[in-house]
C-alpha cells in the first residue's frame, strides 16, 4: 500500500472544471473590455451637439448652443486626411451668431478661407465650431448619410439620428435656468 493518497475523484473534477472555466472567463472579459473601451471612444461626451442638412447645393450646420453665446468661427477638414477644406470667422448675420451656419457662404462671414466650396467636397466631413474664447463643439459627417436622410424642415442629421434645432438646443445646459434658444 502507498503512503501517498490520492485525492478523490470528485475534487479532482471540479478542480479541472474551475481551470477550464478560468480558461473560457479569460477571453470573456478581455472581449468585453474591448468592447467597453471601443464603444466608450465612439461616444466620449454623449450626444453630438451639431447636426447637418444639405438642400441641394446648400450645406447648414447647426450648433447646440446657450443664448448667451456666439459662433466665433467654423471651419471644415477632410476627416480622411485632416486638411482643412474651409474656415470661415465671424459669422454676419443673426442665425450664424446664433448658430445656424451655411456652409461654403462667403457673405455670411466676416472671413472665409477658400472662398469657394471644393469641386468634390470630402465623403466624411470633420466639422468644428468655437464660441467666442472658450468652447467647442465637433462631428464627422459622412455627406453620402446626410443626403440619404433627407431630414424634414427645421431638422438636422447627427450621429445619433434626425433631430430638430430645438432638441439641439435642450442639450446644451446653459444653467440658470436660462434655455437655449
């Protein structure tokens, strides 16, 4: 007879099965990981704050933005390659100021760089439009989407579907109790 014992049957089962369930738990959590930090990068902030419509040649942004502030500049990149398609300061009229921006509108604006619209505007568009010295807000627009959407009067085509320049606005926590205009 031996000195040594061996363990039983049944614990020896179990301490198997606890090694191939660690074996399946491993990858488990690695996937459902990337898939938090990947879900997690697409939508950093939340709702995107800027929304998009295009009637025939013309191109509108709309910016979520509180009464109290302006639209200092707006500018546009190709989001495939970064360089910048156009960039226009100071917007002239009352909608620009208040965040309602036609797109390629020299007239609009106080500046505007080029002058002109591209021959072939880029298939995703990096837009960009800073308030007065602090304050941002951004989105990539795939134009083929926004097209396709043809979003009713008065609303605009984001990332998270078609909404109104109202419910753009209610985004926006001005505090105060002051809304959004």
């Amino acid at each position: 007879m031996s000195a040594v014992s061996e363990p039983p049957r049944g614990r020896k089962a179990v301490v198997i099965g606890l090694i191939a369930l660690a074996g399946l738990a491993v990858p488990a959590a690695l996937v459902f990981l990337w898939v938090t930090v990947v879900t997690g990068m697409s939508d950093p902030l939340g709702p995107s704050l800027l929304g998009l419509r295009i009637d025939g040649d013309t191109v509108t942004v709309k910016a979520a933005q509180c009464p109290s502030e302006r639209v200092r500049r707006v500018e546009l990149r190709d989001s495939g390659t970064e360089k910048l398609v156009w960039q226009a300061d100071g917007p002239l009229t009352d909608e620009g100021r208040g965040g309602l921006l036609r797109l390629w509108a020299a007239g609009d604006y106080r500046t505007s760089r080029p002058a002109t619209r591209p021959a072939e505007p880029p298939k995703q568009l990096d837009v960009l439009v800073a308030y007065g010295s602090e304050g941002a807000a951004g989105a990539v627009f795939d134009l083929a989407a926004v097209r396709a959407s043809a979003p009713p009067a008065s609303s605009y085509w984001t990332p998270q579907g078609i909404v109104t320049g109202e419910e753009l606005d209610e985004l926006v926590d001005c505090g105060g109790g002051e809304t959004a205009p």
